[in-house]
C-alpha cells in the first residue's frame, strides 16, 4: 500500500494531516502576530525598518526636460544589420 517513492509518501503524510495538526503550526506564527500588535502602541516593538532600498531617490541636478517620448518599435533590424562595410 505505501510506496517508498518520496512523493506518494509525502503525498500519504498530508492525507493524514487534521484541522488540529494545521492550527498547532500556525499558532506561533498567529501568536506572533498579536504580540506584535500588542507591543506596537507602546513603542516596545523595536526600531523601525529601513526604507526600500529600491525606492526612488532624489536626483543629484534639477531636471532639465519636461517631457519624454519613448519610442519602442519592436520588428526593428538589429544594429549589426544597419551596419554597412566598407568596400
């Protein structure tokens, strides 16, 4: 009836899994959670986090241009077929 292939045993351990086994391995991700909610309005959760590092930053001179038109013409030839040689 069980297989030694690692996928139909994995596949038999989480038939067996219950609504209990479920709730007892997130309870401390859920109990974290509440702390955490507790500890907050009372300033005990701990520094603040950094900002996004991949957030726009402000630029070294003012901008100069007011508009931008982008031009995105795909089917074009590449540049090597531009290319002529000389002959």
């Amino acid at each position: 009836m069980y297989s030694n292939h690692p996928f139909q045993s994995r596949q038999n351990r989480l038939r067996h899994r219950t609504r209990r086994h479920f709730f007892q391995d997130c309870g401390v991700g859920l109990g974290s959670v509440a702390l955490a909610s507790l500890l907050k309005p009372h300033g005990l959760l701990g520094a603040e986090t950094t900002p996004d590092p991949l957030a726009p930053k402000p630029t070294h001179f003012p901008p100069k241009a007011k508009r931008v038109i982008y031009l995105f013409m795909a089917g074009a030839p590449s540049q090597l077929d531009l290319i002529t040689s000389p002959s």
